[in-house]
C-alpha cells in the first residue's frame, strides 16, 4: 500500500526534479519536513524562506517573495522578519487576497504588514493586490504586471476543503484559473464554504506559481497531514486545487509541517 512520504532534513537539499507525473507519484515531487513543536515549526520554515530568498538576492538586484494568509503562517513570519536580510531589496507580495481594502482587519495584506514588515524586515516593499478606488480587474491586470518579475519563493497555506490560494474545490470559473497564462485572476468563490464570506477574491495562479525556485507549503496538525495524504492519492486539481502545488512543472514543494 502507499506510504506516508518520509520526513528528510533540511540540509538534504532539493531533489531531482522529475516533472510533474501521475497519482501515486505526487510524493516525488515533495519533501516533507516535520517538526516536534510549534516554536520548532515556525523557526525551521523561517530559515527555509531567509536561505532561499538570500540565495536569490546573490543572484540579482531584487528578490520577490509571496506570501499567503491566514492565521497558519503568522509565526513563520514573525521568525522570518528577524532574518538578516538585505530586506530593502525584497519586494513582497501576495499569493492571495480577499476583496477588502488594504488596511482591512480581515485582509491578508494587513497580516503581512503586522507580521513580517517589522524588525529587520521593515525595509520591505510591500505590494498589495487591491488599492482604494481600483476596481477588481483594475487590480489585477496590476498584478499581472507586477508578476512580469517573476516570483522567488511563493509560501502556500492549504485549507482544510483542500483549496490553495484562493482558488476552491469546483468554485464557477475554476477550469479558467488552472490553465490561464496569467499570473492572477479574479475569483468568484460564491457558494463555496471555504470562501464565506468574501467571495470575490484575486488568486495566484499555476502560471503565476510555475516560475518560482523555491515553493513552501505550511501546515500543521493531523487533519491538515490526513489532507496531504489525500492530496497525494490522486491527480485532478479541480476537486482538491492544492495540488496544483505538486503538479505545476517546476520546483519541488517542501511541506513544513508539525502536530
């Protein structure tokens, strides 16, 4: 029978990349990393994401990372913003976000903000999906032309009806999202439970994840690692869009995941 991929240290690095492949196969194109704590979790992701974006800034002017939101990641952001980085050449944006305002409680640009552009990652640039008085495809032809920078590293949550991003199980408009070439589309998540209550959100894409060197999906607690196993049974990203996290062609996923 199939078994639980295995746990693989940090310092093992990536490996080869054979492709995205059939059910069965999605393991491959993962590395799991576990941890005993909480505390443990969040620092182990954190040097994860500072060692890959400073791998990027020895390589160029500029490095782009996106982030998701959620209450998951809060700690990992937190750790990471204490990274001696040169942050001021790190612009960061967002893998997601609901139709809200910026500075809104609810928004994921606000938790960003809170948690991460602090310390010594205050010097970030911060580049939100919406802005005040823009309309939602003014936005995101603004994010489109933003991601003509490809992305980095790009931190991924996964939700417990298996959506990644903002893109959710079988949501109208689903089929459009997964094969675009753009980078972010407009979501319409209505009558998706996972969505309530904003459904009209802006959602990365795979054409938008594909470019990225570094992929982190952050999870924690046994039903998210039963989901993963789930995600890992079968091949078709309608019904579970996390897996477009494993089945885009590029990077490795490294899964960061503690009880």
């Amino acid at each position: 029978g199939r078994h639980r991929p295995r746990a693989v240290r940090e310092n093992q690095g990536m490996m080869e990349d054979r492709g995205a492949t059939g059910p069965g196969d999605l393991a491959g194109r993962m590395r799991l990393h576990t941890y005993d704590s909480a505390t443990q979790w969040a620092w182990g992701a954190a040097v994860s994401m500072a060692s890959a974006l400073g791998r990027s800034l020895e390589a160029r002017p500029r490095a782009r990372l996106l982030l998701s939101g959620g209450t998951t990641p809060a700690p990992v952001y937190r750790a990471l913003a204490k990274a001696p980085l040169a942050w001021n050449r790190v612009d960061v944006a967002l893998v997601d976000e609901r139709w809200l305002q910026p500075n809104d409680p609810d928004s994921n640009a606000r938790l960003v903000r809170e948690t991460l552009l602090t310390h010594q990652a205050a010097s970030a640039r911060l580049e939100t999906l919406t802005h005040p008085g823009r309309s939602i495809e003014e936005a995101v032809a603004t994010a489109n032309m933003h991601a003509r920078s490809p992305a980095d590293v790009v931190v991924l949550g996964m939700g417990g009806d298996g959506h990644v991003a903002s893109l959710f199980p079988r949501m109208m408009g689903l089929d459009h999202a997964l094969s675009t070439p753009a980078a972010y589309v407009a979501v319409d998540a209505s009558g998706c439970p996972g969505a309530a209550p904003w459904p009209r959100r802006i959602s990365l894409t795979p054409s938008g994840l594909q470019p990225a060197h570094t992929r982190l999906l952050l999870i924690r607690g046994e039903r998210k690692r039963a989901l993963l196993d789930r995600v890992l049974a079968g091949d078709e990203p309608v019904e579970c869009p996390a897996r477009i996290a494993l089945l885009t062609p590029g990077a490795v996923l490294h899964v960061h995941w503690c009880p």
